[in-house]
C-alpha cells in the first residue's frame, strides 16, 4: 500500500518502513489508528474485570489475622463463574499487578480447589 499511485492514505506514506526492537513504536500500533483504540479499550475492560474480581474476594473471603482477606480458589470460582468464565486469567491479572497472593504458577479447577488467594 506504501507504493500504491492509488492509495490516499497519507498515514501509509509518513511510516517508516521498518521498526526496530530499540524503538519505542516497535510492535505498537500506529498512533490514533482503530488497533490502538481496540486495545485500549480492552485494556480498560480487564481492568474492570480485575477491580470487580477483588471485590469478590472482599466480599466472599475472610479477615485473616495479618488483616489481609483470604479465600480458596475453589470457593472463588464457585462464586465468580457466574459472572466470568475467565476466573484464572483475571488472577493472574491481578497478581501480575500486585493486587492478589497465591502459591503456585496456575490455578486448575478440582486440583488446587485449597489453594489460599490472598487480597493484598
């Protein structure tokens, strides 16, 4: 499309074509392009998910002596599989984010049903 006589598309013309892993662009979508809205706004979305998924735990866990809310994965699915089908996933949102504590890489429904998450 860059060397298309045909094409009015000025945004085609002014790009560099190569970025380079130095580059602060390098695997970002071009500037007010529809692919940048996109992820924006999922990046909202999960952020949602994840700010409702700590409520959850809130209202569903329990006060632990260290003052921190604690719950069993197993008791948490139960009650957020009504809502989402992406429990795991928005854990391992939150923990990356530093929101939540549990022990171990991933979470598999049955098996690590124990399994203490902590609402930091």
């Amino acid at each position: 499309q860059r060397k298309n006589p045909f094409s009015t598309d000025a945004r085609l013309a002014s790009q560099p074509l190569h970025t380079h892993r130095g580059d602060p662009t390098y695997g970002r979508p071009p500037e007010g392009s529809q692919t940048e809205q996109r992820g924006k706004d999922a990046h909202s979305h999960v952020g949602k998910e994840v700010e409702e998924l700590c409520l959850i735990i809130r209202s569903t866990g329990e006060v632990g002596e260290d003052g921190h809310v604690s719950v069993t994965f197993g008791r948490l699915f139960e009650t957020y599989v009504t809502i989402s089908n992406k429990v795991v996933g928005i854990l391992l949102r939150a923990r990356k984010h530093g929101l939540v504590h549990f022990e171990g890489e991933m979470l598999w429904q049955g098996k690590d049903d124990d399994v203490i998450i902590t609402l930091l």
